[in-house]
C-alpha cells in the first residue's frame, strides 16, 4: 500500500528510489511488482537503480510478470541500459511468450542504443553453440534495420546443421523482404541461397522458403522451376505457399506452370484446391491485363479460360 501511495506521488519521491528499489529482493513477487509499477513511474528518475531492476531479468527463477515488467521500466531508461542489453538478447530465447515478446519490443525501443553490441552479435553468428546462433539472429529479426550490413554473414546461416538456426535465419531474412528499402540490397543476393532451401527435409523451412520467394515478386522469376517443383510437396501448406509465389513472379514466369496448379483443383485438402482456383483466376486476369502490352500466346488465354470457368464452377 505505501508503495502504491508513492507511485501516486512519483513526482516527489525520485529521492526514494533507492528504498523503493530495495524491495526488488522481497520474497512475494506482488510486493516486487508494486516496486518495479513505482520504478518504472518515475522514469529516467530511475536510472540510479537500473542495476536492481535488470536483476529481475531471471526467467528461470523470477515470476514471469516481473521480468514483463522490468523489460517496460528498462525499456524507458535509454541509454542507462546499455551494459544490459546482452540480457535482454538472451530473453529471446526464454520458454515463457510473453517474456519473449517483451524482450523482441524493449530492442526495438532501444534500437539506437544496440548498435553498439551490433559486432558482438555478428561474431555470435559462428559461435558453436547454435542456441547463441539463435539469439543472434533474434536479435537482427527484433532491429532488421542493423542486419543489411551483415547480410552475407547472416546468409551463411541458411546452411546451418541446425535445422532451428536455418529456419530463424529464413524468418530474418523474411522479416527484412517485407522492407521495400531493403529487400533488393539486402535480400536479392542472396536468393539462390534462399531457393536452395525449397529442398531442405525440414517442412517449416520450405515454408519459410516460399514466403520470403514470394515477397521477392518477380525478382524470383529465375527460380520458377525450383518453386513449382514445390507443387507436389508432402506438406500442403508447401504446396499452397508455392502457388501464391508463382502467381507473384507474374505472367510470363507463371503461366507454364498452370497445368501444374490446375492439377490441383482435384486434391484431397480443401484449402488446395481453393488456393488453386485463386491462383488461376489471379493468373488469368494478369494476362488479360498485360494481353495489349505484349505479346501473349492465345492458347494460354483459351487453356486458362477454361481452367478458371471450370475451377469457379466447382467452386459454386
């Protein structure tokens, strides 16, 4: 109850911060809580005890709702946080989601100030123990904006012997194709590399594959092949990410893979079948759209007509 009295009167008692702090060490988590809710109101004011308060950053022995708070209170310390960023990398590995989440938002918010332990992070990518390679990449998937630099290092990862460190390194690179800025410098060299993994044993991993292909458009066009060869993957959720992917690479890259995809309108997985129909009237309707620009085969038209015609037909 005091504690919440002074959180109310924060303004006037940044000169107990110290006392406030001790409490940080109390048995009853409610009573650490109520310590980190004054803490985190005073604000920069709190700076004098960022040491007290990132020793709450103990998932395996720390109630997870502190650790949640301690991230917000440091989050707002700026500067004052910087020797303890390396906790806070080391968060986003922890079992709890929420304290991961917590952990990915306070590197964003402290985005300037990790700059610093960017090439600690980079020399991590080769460390042998691939759970440190994970936070690694973690930490680039949090603050994208640092990994343009070190993109080839990062690429090195995609064939890792760990199928954890491959997934998280396509997740990064997924995370860095969504930037119109940055998906040609930072991602385009490196497709091939990326494409390669559309044969990786790992389902998750083709998946992933796909997705950063397709957010490539058609910038992905020369791997037309490797990515229709996915249409008779073992995993559908492959198989339908295949689909959208050769739709995006756009209609000359595309359109001889239809009878690949209209193949699919008969399989067992409603979901496939479905993804085939959007995938050939979506086809369809960019090469009627493009039919004046250039010159388009009439077969194609006809043969993708009737797909469609067929296709909405058994969909009605």
């Amino acid at each position: 109850t005091a504690m919440n009295v002074l959180g109310d009167l924060h303004i006037h008692i940044a000169s107990h911060a110290t006392a406030v702090a001790a409490h940080l060490e109390h048995a009853n988590a409610n009573v650490r809580l109520n310590a980190l809710h004054v803490l985190r109101a005073l604000g920069v004011r709190a700076a004098s005890q960022v040491a007290a308060i990132a020793a709450r950053l103990r998932p395996d022995d720390e109630e997870p709702e502190v650790v949640v708070l301690a991230l917000d209170t440091l989050k707002d310390l700026g500067e004052h946080v910087v020797s303890y960023i390396p906790a806070i990398f080391a968060l986003l590995m922890a079992v709890n989601v929420e304290v991961r989440q917590s952990a990915e938002h306070a590197i964003k918010a402290l985005s300037e100030h990790v700059v610093s332990h960017i090439p600690d992070v980079v020399t991590q990518l080769d460390d042998d123990d691939p759970i440190v390679r994970i936070i690694a990449l973690r930490v680039f998937q949090s603050v994208p904006e640092h990994a343009g630099r070190h993109a080839t290092v990062i690429a090195a990862r995609l064939d890792d012997d760990d199928i954890a460190v491959r997934i998280t390194t396509l997740r990064l690179f997924f995370e860095i194709s969504m930037s119109d800025e940055c998906f040609e410098r930072d991602v385009l060299p490196h497709a091939a590399a990326i494409a390669a993994r559309l044969d990786d044993p790992d389902d998750t991993a083709r998946d992933m594959a796909i997705s950063v292909l397709r957010n490539l458009g058609r910038h992905a066009a020369p791997y037309s092949e490797v990515i229709a060869a996915r249409l008779g993957d073992n995993n559908y959720e492959v198989m339908v990410g295949a689909m959208k992917a050769l739709v995006c690479l756009g209609a000359d890259a595309a359109t001889p893979h239809a009878p690949a995809i209209a193949a699919h309108l008969g399989h067992e997985n409603e979901q496939v079948r479905l993804s085939a129909v959007a995938a050939l009237e979506e086809l369809f309707t960019s090469i009627r759209e493009n039919a004046g620009e250039q010159v388009v085969r009439r077969h194609d038209l006809d043969y993708n007509n009737d797909v469609c015609l067929d296709a909405a037909r058994r969909r009605r």
